[in-house]
C-alpha cells in the first residue's frame, strides 16, 4: 500500500513544485497524469475482475478478425450490442496487436488524455485538482474502462453547455453513451438554468431526493436498466454484497454540499463556473437519490468534474476560504486511503505485466483468469 501514497505524494509534490516556481504548470500537468496512466496501464490486472471481463472479449475478438471471421460471430458483439465506441474501439486496437495488456495500456492512456484535458481546461488550481481526482476517481480507472473511456468523453461536453450549443453537447454525450450508455444521465445538464439558486432551495431539494431515494425507487429503476443493471449484478461477485443503504453517500454529499453553501457567495458567477455548481449538485443529488444502490453513485461521476472545478476554482486567497482549502485536502485523503484499504488484495501487492508470473495471493485471478498461458509468457499473445 505504501506506493501509492508514494505515487499520491509524488504527484501532488511535482504539481505543487511546478505552480510555485515555474510556468509550465500545463505540461507539467500533462506529464503528471501520463505517469499516472503508466502506473494504471501498465498494473497487472489490478483493481478488480472487470479487467478480465475486457481482456477476454478483447482476445476472443482479436482471434476471430486475425482469423478472418465475421464481427457477428465475436462474444462482445452480442454482449454490447448497442455501444458501438466500445466495440469499434476494440476491433480497431485489435489489428494493432492481440494482447490484452496492450488493449488496457492504450485504454487506459486514452482515458487519462480526456481527463487531462477536462482538468486543464475547466480548473485553475492544479493541485486542488489533482487531490481531488486521486480521492474520487484514480483508483476506478483500474478497472472500469468502459465507463472511464465514456467519462472522460462525457466531461469535454461540459464546455458545449456553457457554450450553449446544443448538437455539439448532445454529439459528445451520445459518443460518451457509445461506450457506457449510462452516460445519457449528463443529457439534463444542458437544461438546468444557468445561475445560482437560493440556498433554502438547494437545501429542500437535496431533502427530497434523499425521501426519494430511501423509498429505493431509484435503485428498482437502477436494477432494470439493462447495462446498468448488469453493473449492479456483477459487481456483488467480488467487492460486496448489496447491503441496502451507503450511507457514506449522505456524508459525501451533505459534506460537499456544505462546502458549496459555505463559500457560495465567493464562487465566480461566470457562465462556465456556474455550469460546474449545477454539475455539483446533480452529482450530490445522484448520491442520495441511489442511497440504497450499491453502484448508483457510479452514475454520478459523469457530473463529478463540475466537483472538482468548482472547489479547485475558488479564490483561496480570502481568509474565509482557506479554511475549505483544508478540508478539500482532508476529503481527498480520506477518500483515497478509503478505497485503497476497502480494495484490499485487489491492488496490494502493486505489479506490472513486464515480468511474468501472478502475485503470491489473488483470488479474482484464481476465480476469472480465462487463460493460464499469461501467467507463463505476458507477451504471448502478438
């Protein structure tokens, strides 16, 4: 566990270094991340079963194209029918090579570019930034290619709204929904109004979802709904059982939402700051809408980017305000080391595909590994 609070301090130290003493904060930012997408891509099936799941649909449709077969005759063709970015994406990496490594190395880089390029644009302080993708985000891009790939698409969107052009908004979206069609929860973004909303208001309203999303409404709609139901099935297989009630979503969005309201009167009143407070509190409202779903908060994480550009844009120069600073700081931390120990063996011992071989305990690799010949040769398959 101990490197990755190693990998954690280095980030935030070159980040902070740079903002300090240079004017590359850009760059360095671009490289920050691209170690960070090494790290993730280079894992050896780290993070979860899901890497499994990709590998293995990957490999069979790498065979059947090398093997001259029909698109129509491969597993994920049936299995995602409907999200043509994912597949295409897969048949394209397919003729660059048939190993599954490589397929999650080029994903996972993929995925970190988008989400460079979201941070870069929509925040201004970079370490605040950074802190807050380690604590909410970092450790799902191991496993969640999917929908990590349709995130990181879905958050470019955010400038269309702000913009106010609505077929290039809807293009992204739909692009997004391609490769996770959960995706199409971002679609309401582009009609909330543009502006600040009473703070009694806010209140009632995040109120009511919570009354809402006790009644496990939500969650019954969450479970009928094809490719987000099939998250919610297999997940219960290898992280935990539906338990009925996350509670650590209300302390995530009651203590968000009270960062929101405390500095509400200090936060820019431009249209594209405005844009991320409402993306704020559609993610807050997401949490406790699904409080008795156990992977209903996954469908926040489209709004998540407006989380960390509202609180990464805030002028942390007035006293009032330093106070947030810190426990923005607290949050991230926290959030991280929450992850890193609920995950467990599924990420400790740390090791990369470059020497053969499987870690000394590993139960998703003795449970869903579909081809013993990785553990002999990582680079058998060409």
């Amino acid at each position: 566990m101990l490197l990755y609070f190693l990998i954690l301090s280095l980030a935030l130290f070159v980040t902070y270094y740079t903002e300090k003493h240079t004017h590359n904060s850009k760059w360095v930012l671009f490289f920050t991340f691209l170690g960070l997408a090494l790290f993730v891509g280079l894992s050896d099936m780290l993070g979860g079963y899901d890497r499994y799941i990709y590998g293995e649909l990957f490999d069979d449709l790498a065979d059947v194209m090398k093997g001259g077969g029909k698109y129509q005759d491969t597993i994920i063709s049936k299995m995602y029918s409907l999200e043509y970015g994912y597949t295409g994406s897969n048949m394209l990496i397919s003729y660059i090579t048939g190993n599954r490594y490589f397929f999650i190395l080029i994903y996972t880089l993929v995925i970190y570019i988008l989400f460079y390029f979201s941070i870069r644009d929509y925040c201004r302080n970079y370490l605040l930034a950074l802190m807050l993708f380690m604590g909410l985000t970092f450790f799902f891009t191991f496993t969640y290619l999917r929908q990590m790939m349709g995130v990181g698409i879905a958050w470019l969107s955010f400038r269309y709204v702000y913009k106010r052009s609505l077929y290039k908004f809807i293009v992204c979206v739909l692009l997004a929904a391609s490769f996770h069609n959960s995706a199409i929860i971002l679609l309401p973004l582009y009609f909330m109004p543009i502006r600040k909303y009473n703070k009694k208001n806010i209140i009632i309203f995040m109120f009511i979802c919570l009354i809402i999303g006790l009644t496990g409404g939500p969650s019954a709609l969450f479970r009928v709904y094809g490719d987000v139901a099939d998250m919610q099935v297999r997940s219960d297989s290898y992280i935990e059982k539906e338990i009925g009630f996350k509670f650590e979503y209300i302390i995530e969005a009651c203590v968000f939402l009270y960062l929101l309201l405390k500095n509400y009167s200090f936060l820019s009143n431009s249209k594209k700051n405005l844009v991320m407070q409402n993306a704020l509190l559609a993610f807050c409202a997401i949490l406790l809408l699904f409080v008795k779903s156990l992977n209903g908060g996954r469908l926040g994480w489209y709004y998540l980017i407006g989380v960390i550009a509202t609180f990464s844009n805030l002028n942390y120069r007035l006293s009032i305000t330093k106070s947030t600073k810190t426990i923005i700081a607290v949050i991230s931390l926290v959030l991280f080391i929450r992850i890193l120990v609920q995950w467990d063996y599924m990420l400790s011992p740390y090791k990369t595909f470059l020497t053969n071989g499987v870690r000394d305990y590993d139960p998703v690799y003795d449970k869903y590994e579909y081809d013993q010949n990785y553990a002999i040769d990582k680079f058998y398959r060409k």
